[in-house]
C-alpha cells in the first residue's frame, strides 16, 4: 500500500495560478496541489500537529461533517483531541505509524488503519515514531435516537476488510464496508471504493446523502452535476446531497478514494 498524502510547502514564484480548484453550488474539487503550508490549521490540545481543513459544514451546501488531512511530528499528538462531546469520528492512517489509545487500550496504527471512534469517547493519539505520521480525521454530530444504542469503538485495518464486488461488475467496482450497512446504530459510514483500470460508475448516481471523497491512489474523470472533471490521488472532491455523480477509472493502475456518506437518519425537517 502506497497512499498520497500532502507534504506541504509553497510553489515557486513562477509557477502559473491556474490549476483544477473549483466550487460550486453543487460541488468543490480540492487537486492535492492547494493543500499548502499557508493554508493549514492548528488545533487546540494538540502538540506538534498541522493540519489541512477540507471539509467543514457550510449552510446551504454539505452540511453534515467535517474532515482534515492531520500530519503528526514525531512526539506529537493529543491527549484531549476532541473538545465536542456531541462528535463521533473515523480516524484513517495514510502514512506513518501512531499509537491509538482507547479507553485504556493502546493500538499501533500503521498505513491503512481504521477506527470508528463514538462520541464523548475516551481516546488519545501519540506519534511515537521518528518520521510524521499523516492521517484523516472525519467528524460528524452523532444523531442520537431514543431506543437505539451507540455504536462501540471500532479499530482494524482496511488489509484485513475484504471488498465487496458491486453487482454485475465483475470485481472492476468493489467497496471496502468497515461496519455492517444494516447496522442502523451507525449514522454515517466511512468506506474504500476501488475501481479497476476501466472499471465505472455506470449512470449518474443522484442520492440524498452528501459525500466527501479524497483519492487515495491512482486518477480517474468523475462525473460531477455536469462536468466531468479529471481527478488523481491526493484530491478531494465534496459533493452536495443529491449532485449527480459518476466516474471511469482511466487507469493503468487501480483507482481508490476515501468515501464518506451520512446515513439511516430521518432528514431533518428543520433547519
């Protein structure tokens, strides 16, 4: 496994300002090249860490989670990491090693490591390292319903969740599922989806749950409202509930993104 993940930095003064970067009503694009030194954040309670915001809730567009690509120095990390008691979170690996303690229970995460994280749970993460670690940080308010439980702490790693072949397609479109979709405790799932060279989205998807989709390998042109758009590892797309979407892997190797999608809630009726 080989996954992208930003390094930072700044383009030299003669480079040209024009690139892929695009949000609309309907959709952003976010090419790997706009994730640079000047745009990053700091968190509070956390030592040594940068990170890449990409996804936040914005009024009138994706309204449900937030996402960053967070790089860890060696020693760094957090003790308190999350401040919301409401958030759940799905932590993803894409280079380096941290250690995951939850609730008492340490966890060694290499590249590809996954872990559901319910709200108001008691976890920590380290770099114990000599290298930075770099990994995706997906959060959402938990939607509780009354009769329902909360989902418990999951760790593992995507080597060890087989995908699953979409129908009628011969294995080109799996999806890696790390919770039971039926699993109605859940309220939002984290998933892989690979396309093999010359695999596709075969129509325009149009569905209720909004998305983010960062690339973990390989380039594709995706369908997106209307445009087709050429996308490659280290992007992320952010769609709207409802925006048309749809993709050919154009190869020569595999094509993989990251998906995020809120799920088995009632929507709001509210706003």
């Amino acid at each position: 496994m080989t996954f992208y993940a930003p390094k930072g930095g700044l383009p030299p003064q003669t480079d040209l300002t024009t690139d892929r970067a695009v949000f609309t009503e309907a959709y952003a694009v976010l090419p790997r090249g706009t994730m640079t030194d000047i745009v990053t954040s700091r968190l509070p309670f956390w030592d040594d860490t940068r990170l890449w915001v990409i996804a936040r809730p914005l009024s009138g567009f994706a309204e449900t989670f937030s996402q960053y690509i967070v790089e860890v120095a060696p020693g760094g990390g957090s003790d308190k990491p999350e401040t919301d008691p409401a958030a759940e979170a799905v932590l993803f690996v894409v280079a380096g090693n941290i250690v995951l303690t939850v609730a008492g229970e340490k966890h060694s995460l290499t590249e590809g490591g996954y872990a559901y994280l319910p709200p108001g749970g008691d976890w920590t993460v380290r770099n114990t390292s000599d290298a930075n670690a770099t990994f995706h940080l997906v959060r959402k308010a938990y939607e509780r319903v009354e009769g329902i439980d909360v989902p418990s702490a999951l760790v593992t790693n995507e080597a060890d969740v087989e995908g699953r072949e979409m129908p009628d397609t011969n294995g080109a479109w799996r999806t890696q599922r790390f919770v039971d979709p039926d699993d109605v405790r859940h309220d939002m799932h984290v998933n892989i989806v690979t396309f093999e060279p010359g695999g596709v989205i075969p129509f325009p998807e149009t569905h209720v749950m909004e998305h983010g989709l960062y690339v973990l390998e390989g380039k594709a042109i995706y369908l997106l409202n209307k445009d087709w758009v050429e996308v490659q590892e280290g992007d992320f797309m952010w769609l709207r509930a409802f925006c048309p979407q749809a993709c050919y892997a154009g190869g020569p190797g595999r094509f993989r993104y990251l998906l995020y999608k809120d799920v088995n809630r009632h929507p709001k009726l509210t706003l």
